[in-house]
C-alpha cells in the first residue's frame, strides 16, 4: 500500500512537470545572443577604462609639470616693473593655475566614477549569471523569462550611453589639458623677458 502510494505521487509529479509550460526556443537563442552582446561590451568597456584611466594619468603628470613651471613664471613675474603687464601675466598665470587644478580634480572623480562602474559591472555580469543559470534549469516562466531578457536589454542600453557621454568628456578634457598646456609654455618666455623687451613689446598679442 505504501509503495503504491509513492508510485501515486512520484506519477503526479512527473505530470505536473510535463504540463508546465516550457521557455521557447527562441527566447533561448535571445539569451544566448545577449550574452554574447554582453561579454562584447564588457571587454571593450574594459579596454576603455584602462586607455582612459592611463590617459588621466599621463594628463596628471603634464599638469603637475605644468604648474611648477607656473610656480617658476610667477616668481619671474613677480618681479616686473611693468605694473600693466604684470597684472595681466599675474591673471593669466592664476587663470592657468585655476584650469589646472579643476582637471586634476575632474581626472581623479573620473578614475573614482570609473572603478565604481567596474564594481557594478561585475556585479551585473554575476546576476546576469546567476539568471541565466535559472533559464537553463528550466525554473523560469516563459513570461518571466521574456521580461528578465527585456530588463538586461534596457540595462545594457543604459551601460553604453554612460560609456558615450564618458567618451565625450574624457576627449574634451584632452583638449582642455592641452590648450592650458600650450599657454602656460607660451607664457614662460614673456615672463622672462626683460623689462626693456618688455616695453619694445607691448604690442604682442597675449
């Protein structure tokens, strides 16, 4: 009798789980193709963040040069007697400082946005996993699996339009570190000229 009774329940099992409805095939092929969409961007949104965290760094040093060179300009301007272009090379010289240390700042909080996207990404690719591993094992609904897929779609859209506005930001700031570049060097010989030079040259364009 007691035999008979597991045989009753081991039949009823089996028949429930042959009428519950099963994900299609397609919905399969969907998930597999994510996850190759997936694994692509990881790899080049990875590749970016290392370019543009040594980028950063590179930017770092040349403003770190740049603003000891500035320190030096400044001594040498302090000592014009020419009190017009003094201030003017005095405004130049704090604007350039200013500039400078604004991107190093903007360097540092890119690097710190960048590891915490790092973090998250990870953290995603794992609950990615773990979702995945429940659409194989057949533990999902054909609806849940269809808005899961739905949900990682959205997400990854979202990741890419990060990485293309940091893109537009990281070229700007190459752009801006260069031409603060440019007229701090282009500034250093005018603050060494002597004051006679000076005055032959108050025509020069600044």
């Amino acid at each position: 009798m007691r035999k008979s009774g597991f045989l009753a329940l081991a039949l009823a099992l089996i028949f429930v789980s042959a009428c519950k409805p099963k994900v299609d095939e397609q919905t399969k092929k969907d998930a597999a193709d994510f996850e190759t969409k997936w694994k692509a961007a990881g790899d080049k949104a990875t590749a970016w963040i290392t370019m543009a965290s040594n980028g950063i760094d590179s930017m770092k040093t040349a403003q770190m040069d740049m603003m000891k060179d500035s320190a030096k300009m400044m001594d040498m301007v302090g000592k014009m007697k020419d009190a017009k272009m003094k201030s003017m090379m005095m405004m130049k010289g704090d604007s350039t400082k200013k500039a400078c240390m604004g991107m190093m700042k903007m360097g540092d909080d890119a690097k710190t946005a960048m590891a915490a996207f790092k973090t998250n990404w990870d953290n995603n690719t794992k609950a990615w996993g773990d979702w995945k591993a429940k659409l194989d094992g057949g533990t999902l609904t054909p609806e849940d699996a269809k808005s899961g897929l739905t949900m990682w779609n959205a997400k990854l859209d979202s990741i890419g339009g990060v990485l293309t506005t940091w893109s537009t930001m990281y070229d700007k700031m190459k752009s801006d570190c260069a031409a603060a570049c440019a007229m701090a060097k282009n500034m250093m010989p005018m603050a060494d000229m002597k004051d006679d030079k000076m005055t032959k040259g108050k025509k020069m364009k600044m």
